[in-house]
C-alpha cells in the first residue's frame, strides 16, 4: 500500500488466425492509479500490429485477431491504494481454442517509491 510500481510483460503467443489474442493486467490489487499500454507485433518489431492504452485495471489491451505469432509488450505504471496481487491476463480475441502464451514469456514489476 502507498507504493508506486512500474511493470514490463513479454508475452510470447500462438494463435489460430481467426483467434488471435488479448491482455489485461489485473489482480486483487486496488489501485490509486494505474496506466498501461500493449504493442502487439507479428513476424517482429519492424511494426507494431495494434497499440492500445488503458488506466482501468482489467481492460484489455492488444486485441487482434490476424495473428498467428505474435508477441506482446506491455507497459504501464500503478500507484497503490490497497496491497493484493498484480497479474498478466491473456485471453484469445475470438473464441476458438488454441491461443496460448509459450513458455519463457515474462512479467517484471520494479518499486519506484
């Protein structure tokens, strides 16, 4: 409680094309603030695929359905009003079955006060 974070999340994916995938952060954490973005690229970083921002905790962000191997980065920062859990939430965009985030994906939370 009463602290702020910074969080990185590298989501390693494979989708069905008509599938795709979606993110949120979200937890039991109670936030005074929170703001995060998702960039979401297919076949490398030359070009993101979808950018999205968002300052509720558990809105989606990086929602795509073309892609089949995407990776997703997100960003953000929270203020903490009440202490919980802080998570990465995946989802496919459109419901078929075979999304997944792969092994070796990660989710870094650093203080900064």
């Amino acid at each position: 409680s009463g602290r702020a974070y910074t969080f990185i999340a590298c989501l390693y994916t494979t989708s069905d094309v008509a599938a795709g995938v979606k993110f949120a952060i979200g937890g039991t954490v109670t936030p005074g603030s929170i703001i995060y973005e998702a960039q979401v690229y297919q076949g490398g970083v030359a070009t993101a695929t979808t950018n999205q921002r968002t300052t509720t905790l558990g809105n989606p962000v990086g929602e795509v359905t073309a892609v089949t191997t995407a990776c997703c980065i997100i960003t953000g920062t929270i203020f903490v009003d009440t202490g919980g859990t802080l998570t990465v939430q995946f989802a496919q965009n459109v419901d078929t079955g075979t999304s997944s985030v792969l092994v070796n994906s990660s989710f870094m939370l650093h203080s900064i006060s």
